[in-house]
C-alpha cells in the first residue's frame, strides 16, 4: 500500500463550529515559554552553547566554550522579562498557559511559585531546551519520561499538556505514546483544535487532542531574519491577525489565536510596551474568551468529542476496498482497485477526496476500458428498470428523479429516445439524474443527440464520474 502519512485535509471547507463559551467569536491563548536554564549550555553537559532566538541574530553554537553574551541574554528572561510579563498579565487579569522547560523550571524555583500563584497552567516543554532532530528515539523517549518525572517534582503534579518545539520526527509519536496528556501542541496546522488518532502509530481507541501552536504571531521573530524589527511592527500583526480572526467568527466561523512570548524577547521593555497594547486591545472588544490552553482542551472535549469515522479508505486493505467502492462506478471494480495503487492519505478519506483518486483510474484507462463502463450502465427508464434488476445505486438514483413512476407516455418517449442515443454512440444515454427532473433529463437527451460522438464520449464520461461523486457522497463526508 502506497500511503501518504500527512494529512492535507484537515477540516476541509466547513470546519466545525467552535461554540466558544459566551458566543465568543474568537478564542485567545497567550503562552509564556519559560527556557532560560534549559537551554545548550556546557554547565548542564551540553557540547556547545545555544545560538537559537537570542538577541544573536544568526549566532553560532561555541563548541566546548561557555558563550557569556548568550548565558546573559536568557538570563534577562528568567531575572528580569518574566516578572514583567508576569506582572502585565496579572495586573490585567489575562489567563496564560506556560510551556515550561522542565530543567529550567527547576532552575527558576521563585518564578515556578509565581506561576502558580497566578493560577497560569504549567505545560511541559520538554526536559532541556535543545534540537531533538538528531536524537534516537529510544533516548528522546527516555528524555520525556524525565522530563514528566522532574515537572512534576518541581510543581507538583504531573503536566496535562505538552508542547516540545524543536522536535524530531518522533516527537508527536512519543507524545502519542506517553497517553498521559490531555493536549499536545507540536502543530501548526489549524485555526480550531482536532483529534488524532494516532494513524496507526498507537491505539486508535485512544485518541490524541491537538492544540495547534504558531510560530507566525509570536515574539520569535524578533529573533529571526525577515522577522519583527519593533514594538510596533509586532503589534501590528497580533492586531491584524486578531481582527481577521474576529471578523471571521463573527462571520459564523469562531478561531483560536495562540501568541507565543517568550520571556528573554519580548520581556525587553520596548517590545513589552507592544504587548501591553495588544492586550488592552483585545479586551477593548465583545465576543473574546482569553482562555488557557487547558481550558480550551476542556471545551473542545465537551463539544466536540472523537468520533471515529465510520470509512477510512486509505487505511482499508485492498480486498474491503473493493468490495466497498467497487461499485461506485456502475460494475466497474477494476476502477477501485487501480485507485488502491495510488499515494492514498487522510486526504482521500472523503468524498472529494476518493473522487478523485477513483477519477484518475477511470480517467488513465484506454478508451475501450472507459467504453466498458460506459455500457455497464443501463438505460433510462429501460427494461432493467422495469424488470427491478438495476444496481441499487441505480434503482434509488433513478427514483430520485421520478423515473421509477412515468405515465405511458413518458415511457415511451424514453424508449424512444434510448434506442436513438444507442443507435448513433454505440453507449446508453448517462446523466447525473440527482442533478435533475424528468424535464431537464429529455431536454439534455435531445440537445446531446445533437453532438458528435467525441464530444458525447467525453460528455458521457463526465457524467459517469458526477454519478460516483454522488454516490461516494452518501458514504463519506
């Protein structure tokens, strides 16, 4: 099986209404990410010093060597940036969810205090704060374990979150694995939260909330090229997200907006005062919900619980493949199975999706093949109509259309007009007949007599893959 593990999808084009608390058009997270202590550094047996989001710009890692500019500048976070994010989110009553560093909150004992006496949640951020790409997964399983172990000896109770930020590929697995969070936050690929269910990486019963975090509305890219160069450049991408956002959900289409702080960059009193607006001007508006992240997680539970799909295509072997949509093309089971070759993911789990993949079987066929679909369907309003034998796809699509009740008259007429379609294209006349009534389908049979036989093949062909549409639409959302 040739199977793609990302999942392009999502939500597709009607995501769910989020129902935030009060009818809120919007939801926003501030994080404070808590990494001072944690990070590269040859005091905690690291090799080199950090050289990721410091006032650095580009700096590199000194091997072996103590970097005293870059100690210094996270220690400005931890003595000096937190107590002034810290008191600006208290002084405005504003809820924050820290991603704490599990070393470098064991390094802060007063500020850990401090967060708890603010009511913020403390998340996990993983045991140090450095680049797990090169991490094995077996050491990377034991770091998080550790990490879990040493957050809850600091704070006292074990993290219901976790988001880990410079991850592996076995990052969100591992996560998955652990089964003791109630959300993860390794993603940025959504507006609204979601479930995974670990696709096929653990136990499908068992599924996983999603957070999605950002690195776009987020005081890191005062670190990075092409990034924030002030205060108000800063603030005025918060506004313009927050207010694209809002507009959205008062629309009908609620979102979350997540704002990433760190406490050594935008902890500096020029980029603070930036924040200070940014938060006076969301509490300058109707319809907000400042929440943590564990209160989003709660509601997300609560109204919009898992619900295991009922079909996964791309995760189905090839024999209940076939026998489920082998007959979405009228007695063509060739065409499925040709599409189970094909890179399947999450994308193909609806009806778009598994449209097109079963189109582009039919589609790369020769012109016998597709001849032979088109002459596996059976005329309108013909003898197998009238002896019952049609599909069951068939028999309720030729209902729909009030074919299954016609008056003499109109059963001749169809007759007619079968044998003379027939006759001239060598195929039965095949229309979408969902899309239509009695008069609209005679009309269109008499138009198409008109054409050339190219041109009603191909039209014929159309109409065959609007029909499977129809019919996948019935199984998949």
């Amino acid at each position: 099986m040739n199977r793609y593990a990302r999942n392009m999808r999502g939500y597709g084009p009607n995501p769910p209404y989020a129902n935030w608390p009060g009818d809120a058009a919007i939801a926003v997270q501030f994080v404070v990410n808590y990494e001072e202590g944690g990070e590269n550094c040859v005091l905690h047996g690291d090799a080199a010093s950090e050289a990721f989001l410091s006032e650095i710009v580009g700096a590199a890692p000194w091997a072996g060597k103590r970097h005293w500019n870059m100690e210094s500048i996270y220690e400005y976070g931890a003595r000096a940036g937190f107590w002034r994010l810290h008191r600006m989110l208290t002084e405005a009553n504003v809820p924050a969810t820290v991603f704490g560093v599990a070393s470098a909150l064991a390094r802060g004992p007063e500020q850990v205090a401090a967060m708890k006496e603010a009511g913020w949640e403390i998340a996990t951020h993983g045991l140090r704060w450095i680049d797990y790409r090169d991490h094995s997964e077996a050491d990377e399983r034991r770091e998080l374990e550790t990490a879990i172990a040493l957050h809850e000896e600091v704070v006292g109770e074990k993290p219901s979150g976790l988001y880990l930020g410079r991850t592996s590929e076995n990052s969100v697995k591992l996560a998955l694995e652990a089964g003791c969070f109630d959300w993860i936050s390794d993603t940025y690929d959504d507006d609204l939260p979601y479930w995974i269910d670990h696709d096929g990486q653990g136990n499908p019963a068992d599924p996983q909330l999603v957070i999605p975090y950002t690195l776009d509305v987020n005081d890191m890219r005062f670190a990075t090229p092409q990034g924030f160069n002030s205060g108000d450049q800063f603030f005025a991408y918060l506004r313009d997200t927050f207010d694209t956002l809002h507009a959205e959900g008062v629309a009908g289409r609620p979102a979350m907006m997540s704002i990433g702080l760190h406490c050594r960059l935008v902890g500096r009193p020029g980029r603070a005062a930036a924040l200070q607006r940014f938060i006076d001007y969301v509490q300058s508006h109707d319809r907000v919900w400042i929440a943590t992240r564990g209160e989003i997680a709660r509601h997300w539970k609560d109204h919009h619980p898992y619900v295991a799909p009922k079909l996964r295509p791309s995760r189905m072997k090839l024999g209940e493949f076939v026998e489920t949509f082998g007959g979405i093309f009228e007695h063509s089971p060739w065409i499925a199975e040709r599409a189970h070759g094909l890179e399947l993911g999450p994308a193909h789990d609806s009806a778009v999706g598994l449209h097109n993949a079963l189109c582009r079987s039919f589609r790369t066929a020769s012109e016998e093949e597709r001849l032979g679909v088109l002459t596996a369907h059976p005329d309108l309003a013909g003898k197998l109509a009238a002896a019952k034998r049609l599909t069951e796809h068939s028999t309720q699509e030729q209902a729909s259309a009030g074919l299954d009740a016609l008056t003499d008259e109109e059963r001749s007429r169809f007759t007619e007009l079968n044998q003379a379609y027939v006759e001239r294209f060598g195929f039965p006349f095949i229309i979408a007949v969902r899309d239509h009534d009695k008069a609209s389908i005679l009309d269109a049979f008499v138009k198409r007599l008109t054409n050339s036989r190219e041109e009603e093949f191909a039209t014929a062909c159309r109409q065959v893959e609007r029909i499977a549409y129809h019919r996948l639409k019935d199984l998949l959302p």
